[in-house]
C-alpha cells in the first residue's frame, strides 16, 4: 500500500560515549523491548487495533481516516457499508440542507437505516459517529434523542464546541435520557465525544475543553475522546484566509494537536477540500502526521485509501525503529543505556531513552495498520 520504501541500509550500532554514564535498565525493560519486537514479526495483527505504550495486551482502535457520509441521502448510507474508512460519521448537520423538513427528514432515514440492517450488515459499533447539529440550533435536542436510541451509536462528534459549557450542556441531555430509562444502558453502550473546534473563542478556551470531564462521574460512561478541527468554520470565524500553503493554520493546528495529546485524546486534522488533488491531498496528510495529528477528515471516499496510507509509518521509519529497538535491547542487556546508530552516508546519531520511546510507538502503529515489521539483527 506504501510503495515508500526506501533502501536504507542503517549499520550495527556501536556505543557512544557518554552511554557509560548512563544508569542502566531493568531487566523488566529488556523483556519489554523483546515482546515488542517479538510481537510485531508474529502473524499480523489485525489493522483496527493497536498495542498500548503502558500494557502490552491492551487494544484499542486505529483511527486515521473520518469520512462524513450525508444522511440526506440514502444512496450515500447504503455505499457506507461496502466503505474501507476507519470511522464513518453519519452527518445531520452540514450536508443536510438547513430547512425543518430536511433536517427531520434525515435523522428519520438515519435511523432507519441503522436499525434496520442486520448487526452483521452494518459497520462495527466502534466504527460508527453521529455528527449531530449544533446546541443552539432547534434540531439538536432531537438529533441526540434519537442518537441515544440506537445502541450502534457509540459516538457523538459534537459542532461548535466553544467552552466547556456546551460538553457540559450535552452531558446534562444525555443523563436526563438516561433517568428515563428508555434511552441507552450506560454500563453496556458508552458514549463517546468528538468536539468540533470551529472558533477563537474554541481556540482560547481549548485546555479547559480537552481537559473536561461529566459531571455525572464515570456511572454516565460519557468521555471526550477525541479534539477535532473545522477550518473552514474556523476560517469564516476568524477572518483567516486558507491558503494552499496552509501557513496561516499552522498555529492553530499545532495548538489542537498538542492540546490533544496533552489530555490523552485524538487530534483529527482539517478536511481538504480540494477532493479532486490527490496529491495535495497527501501532502496535507504528511503534513498533519507531521504535526502530531492520528487522522484526518475526508469529504469524499476517493480521500479514504490516501488518508490511511499516510497515516502510518512508511517502510523506511518501520525499518529504523525496528533496528532502534532491536540495538536498544542488546545495550540494556550490556547495562549500557545509551547507543549510536550508524546513518547512511556517514556519521552516528545517539539514541537513548526518549528516541527509544518514539521507535516503540512506530512499531505498535505499524502492527496496527498491518504492516510488516522487518527482522534485523
């Protein structure tokens, strides 16, 4: 799927200098680096899952690409089904046209839609988000009702997140439903929130919105788990002009990423709107991966397969991590902790504990998405 590998030939390891000074790590650590290595050249791992830094067994879903599928149209929600991308957001809000009947129109047909397909037919739970309208709009209070009524609905993504008060307003629906007792089971469906960063006053309140929690406490199973970032609402707010060269999102974007990885959420990068470029589109992608972003928004299925080839580690990173690993190990079995790895066309660059750390996060994605993991020496 890559065809990015390049031939680097990265020599054996010889110790630097200073990895004597180095304290060196527990045997605990030497296993842990074995397993990892170990666990990535054995049959390959399914592509939606994905190994945890802090437990080893632990799985948890590789989200790369969101692809909007409008429920105005049935034709769309029918082609969802046979749809690659790793999460689908059935959208009521932007590709809906704004009137009462449509609006209403299309969470009817959505609803329809998921309940009425067979569970072997329909996308997996973790799969499926809901994009509802926004809190200030008449169609809200109706979108999520109907939301909760639907046990394949396990995520919300949630427009025009401005403050807390409006994950705040949301969590409050949500536990009124729940009293009800004829809306969803926290225990067996948790919900998840994607907030929609679309506004400066969302860019300013954006630590206080990463960091929120239910004020109903952990019985409600309600979590933000994701930060995600409209340009083009963002853009129109902000009197910004997008530019090809996206230099003056640049701020922006890092702040959303970083914001995101701050509080253990995933940070979801702009839609490219340009759906007919698929090469702007990748470099987009690169550059997003680039700033620290797991996935990206796709408005077009064609957008799909470029998003979640981007969004893993090409052959030539899986390679040298691979080898970082591997030669990491060998040093902590020597007591050394740190070791310099040759580079093609001369010169050594020292790896220790933080590069260490990046080599093992690039092995897990890559066993994520399926992708081979070399055996070196």
């Amino acid at each position: 799927m890559h065809g990015r590998f390049l031939s680097t030939r990265l020599g054996a390891s010889a110790s630097w200098s200073l990895a004597s000074f180095i304290p060196a790590t527990s045997t605990a650590r030497t296993i842990h680096l074995r397993r990892t290595l170990a666990g990535a050249n054995s049959s390959r791992t399914d592509p939606r899952t994905l190994t945890t830094a802090s437990h080893i067994n632990e799985r948890t879903q590789l989200n790369r690409s969101y692809l909007y599928v409008p429920a105005a149209s049935e034709r769309m929600l029918q082609k969802s089904l046979v749809n690659s991308s790793d999460i689908l957001i059935y959208d009521l809000e932007d590709s809906v046209p704004p009137t009462k009947t449509d609006k209403e129109g299309a969470r009817e047909r959505l609803v329809q839609f998921l309940r009425s397909k067979p569970q072997t037919e329909l996308p997996r739970t973790e799969r499926i988000a809901i994009r509802l309208n926004s809190t200030n709009t008449p169609f809200f209070e109706d979108d999520l009702a109907a939301a909760l009524q639907v046990p394949s609905i396990r995520t919300l993504v949630l427009p025009k997140v401005h403050s807390v008060q409006d994950l705040d307003h949301v969590s409050r629906m949500i536990y009124s439903h729940s009293q009800l007792k004829t809306a969803r089971n926290p225990a067996e469906q948790p919900l998840r929130l994607v907030a929609s960063i679309e506004s400066a006053r969302a860019l300013v309140n954006l630590g206080t919105i990463a960091s929120w929690r239910s004020e109903f406490g952990p019985s409600l199973q309600v979590s933000l788990s994701a930060l995600l970032f409209a340009a083009e609402d963002y853009c129109a707010d902000t009197s910004i002009i997008r530019t090809k060269s996206r230099q003056e999102l640049l701020y922006t974007r890092s702040q959303i990423a970083i914001t995101s990885k701050a509080f253990g959420l995933d940070a979801i990068d702009m839609v490219c709107v340009n759906y007919k470029d698929l090469d702007y589109l990748k470099e987009e992608c690169e550059d997003g991966r680039r700033l620290g972003f797991n996935g990206k928004q796709a408005i077009h299925p064609t957008q799909v397969d470029i998003i979640q080839s981007t969004f893993v580690p090409t052959e030539q990173e899986i390679l040298r991590a691979a080898r970082i690993v591997k030669k990491m190990e060998q040093a902590h079995g020597a007591q050394r902790g740190a070791i310099g790895l040759e580079l093609e066309g001369g010169g050594k660059e020292m790896i220790d504990a933080p590069m260490l750390k990046q080599a093992e996060n690039t092995v897990r994605i890559a066993r994520a998405a399926g992708l081979p993991i070399p055996d070196v020496q």
